[in-house]
C-alpha cells in the first residue's frame, strides 16, 4: 500500500507561494505531513527538482543529501527517472542510517549520496 499525503479539500485547487525565506521553516510541518505536486512524468529526478519545484542546482547538492524513489535510496539523480504515481521523499543528511541492500551484496547498505 503506498502512502499518500492527507488531503484538506477535495476539490482540484491551486495554491502559488512566494514567501521571504525566513519564514519558510513555519510551514515545515505541513512539508513533514506530505504535498502531492502533480508533474508530468519522465524526467529525471534532478529536472523535477530543479526545473519544476525551482529548487537551485547548488542547494539540491549542498543540503538534500538522501532522496527516495517509491521507498528505494536513490544515488544518480540524473539517471533515475520519476514515473507516473511516483512517491518521493527528500531529507537532509541522517548520519547513521543504513537500509538493506537491494543487490544481496551486504546486508546493509549507508544511505545518502556521497559528500562532494
């Protein structure tokens, strides 16, 4: 079953926010609960983030440090694709984590994408 963010209103509605960045951290809780975003399918996961929620190249590399794509880590964001229904979750670095591997290789796996 996958998750999806609560819906306030059942009706189709559009909400555009342009606000001074110190007051963005108030809105946090509501970031932590979920927001469906409706985007075309089939770009890569830097292109939907960069080119459609306008979030900058350098903060995407700088602070968003671990991604992930329905439920799996995600390392190569040029490279993965976001398909239609797609979930995707983004977090600043979680010193610690580790999650199983996928390949069989190791049990576990650390998350994030490497430090540049």
């Amino acid at each position: 079953m996958h998750y999806r963010p609560p819906y306030f209103i059942m009706m189709e509605k559009n909400l555009s926010l342009t606000i001074p960045s110190r007051v963005l951290p108030l809105f946090f809780p509501l970031f932590q609960k979920g927001v469906l975003i409706k985007i075309l399918s089939g770009s890569s996961i830097r292109d939907l983030i960069v080119n459609n929620l306008g979030i900058s190249d350098d903060y995407l590399e700088e602070r968003i440090q671990t991604i992930f794509l329905n439920g799996k880590a995600v390392d190569d964001l040029q490279a993965t694709i976001v398909p239609d229904g797609a979930i995707m979750a983004l977090s600043a670095a979680m010193p610690g984590l580790a999650v199983p591997r996928s390949d069989g290789a190791a049990p576990l796996l650390p998350c994030g994408r490497p430090s540049r």
